[in-house]
C-alpha cells in the first residue's frame, strides 16, 4: 500500500489541471505525504511486531499516530492553494481562492485540535474513548469547514458562479 501511495503522490502532480498552485503548495504536499507514508511505515512494523508475539499496543499506537498525522496536516493546510487533488475540495473552495485560502486556514486550526484532542485521548482514556474522540470530532470538523466554505464563497465578489 505505500508503494501505492508514494506512486500516486508521484503521479498527481503530473495530471493537476492547477500545477502552477501545487507547486506553490510544494513544501505542504510533501511535508503530509512524507508525514502518511511515515505513519503507515509505523502501523505495518507494529503490526507486523504483533503479530510475531511482540507487545503492542495498537489502538494506542493508531491513536497517537493519526493524532501527530492530524497535527502536521492542520499545520501546512492552511499553506497550501486551490488545486483538484490536494486539500478541503468543495464546490465552493474550488470556485473561490477566498474560500479557499480561509477554509484551509480554518481546517488547519480544526485538524490541530482534533490531533491534540486524539493524542489526549488515547493517553489518558480507555481506547473506546479515542474511536468517540475521532469520530465525532471529524463528521463536526467536516460539516463546520463544508458550512464555511460555503459562507466564505458567498461573501466573495471575485467568486465563479457554480454551474447548474
């Protein structure tokens, strides 16, 4: 899978109809994909030390994983500018940079939080609590930042009209 992974991060910048905006989101893009493939690296030799009879927690090692993923992903979101493959698409973040640049500003802060919240979490509480923690924390962080980036396109003068 991560071979998969790192080739799809290889590949999309390739076919990105808004190239010149990756490349300028250069430092983000490789910051969360190194920040994924290194995460995935750590859950396979984990799971691979369990299974071989090692002591692991993994529901620990999960939630501290995706919790610190959370946290380097909310720090370069808010860098990165409107392009098709790589941050918070909706209809309205990709037919306005004000949405764009203010969702992902927003998203940042709100993936910061929940990573801290995660980590929290799977340290001090039972492991059923970070599933709660993770669930309930992303459907809120994805419906705020889908209401705001609508917000954020309606208030924009310079937005394109949405066709249908």
């Amino acid at each position: 899978m991560s071979a998969g992974v790192l080739a799809l991060l290889v590949a999309l910048p390739r076919i990105e109809p808004r190239r010149q905006n990756l490349e300028r989101s250069g430092t983000a893009y490789i910051a969360i994909g190194i920040a994924v493939l290194a995460f995935m690296t750590v859950l396979h030799a984990f799971a691979v030390m369990a299974a071989l009879g090692g002591e692991a927690n993994v529901v620990r090692i999960v939630g501290i994983g995706v919790g610190v993923l959370f946290i380097v992903i909310g720090n370069f979101l808010g860098k990165t500018r409107s392009n098709w493959f790589f941050g918070i698409r909706t209809p309205w973040t990709l037919t306005s940079e004000r949405s764009w640049t203010r969702t992902h500003r927003l998203g940042g802060y709100l993936f910061i939080a929940l990573g801290v919240a995660m980590i929290l979490t799977t340290v001090l509480f039972p492991p059923e609590a970070f599933v709660w923690i993770l669930m309930v924390g992303l459907f809120s962080m994805i419906a705020v930042l889908f209401g705001y980036s609508y917000l954020a396109w309606r208030d924009d003068p310079n937005r394109r009209v949405l066709p249908g």
